[in-house]
C-alpha cells in the first residue's frame, strides 16, 4: 500500500513538496497509511458508507449550527424543521423519516 494522495505506485521515496523540508512527517504518514489497524479501519469505514440509508448534504456546517439558525429566524420546531434542508426528502428513505408539522 503506498500513501493516499500524494504518491502512486512509487511509495514513501517520492516526498511532496509540501514535506520536503519536514521528512519525519512523511515517515510517520507512510508508516501510519501502511499500518494494518488504518487498513481495518479503511475497510470499515467503506463498508459502512455503503450502507448508509440516509444521505445528508448540509455540507461542512454541523447540522446544530444549522438548528440554532432556524432558531435565531424564529423557527418554532428547528430540530424537525432542519430535517428536510438536511436530508432530500424527495429520497423514499427520507421521505419515510420526514413528518411535515405545521403549526
């Protein structure tokens, strides 16, 4: 295995420029990115995307920024207000986990 993003086939020989200058960085990433505890992790991590039932596309911004928002704007129910700029719940899964409240 060689280290995500920076190298193909040529292994912890070719530093990125960006490591040039701090090499027991590169190290300690080659040696982590090889180690069998990442790889474990690595395929579980996969195998649990794949599973997931519910896509969420509220980006970078954790969904409680997101509630408090609502909330700042007089939203009367964030938490279930959130819901659907959150989730698509034109998805059936979503839409199967989304009630409308209007009060």
């Amino acid at each position: 295995m060689t280290c995500p993003r920076f190298t193909s086939s040529r292994g912890r020989d070719v530093i990125p420029e960006e490591l040039l200058h701090r090499r027991d960085e590169w190290e300690w990433l080659c040696t982590h990115f090889e180690s069998d505890k990442y790889k474990r992790r690595s395929v579980a991590n996969s195998s649990n995307r794949g599973k997931k039932e519910l896509e969420h596309h509220s980006g970078r911004k954790p969904i409680i920024y997101r509630v408090a928002e609502l909330r700042d704007k007089g939203a009367s129910l964030p938490v279930v207000d959130v819901y659907p700029v959150t989730y698509d719940i034109n998805q059936p899964k979503a839409a199967e986990h989304y009630v409308s409240i209007n009060i």
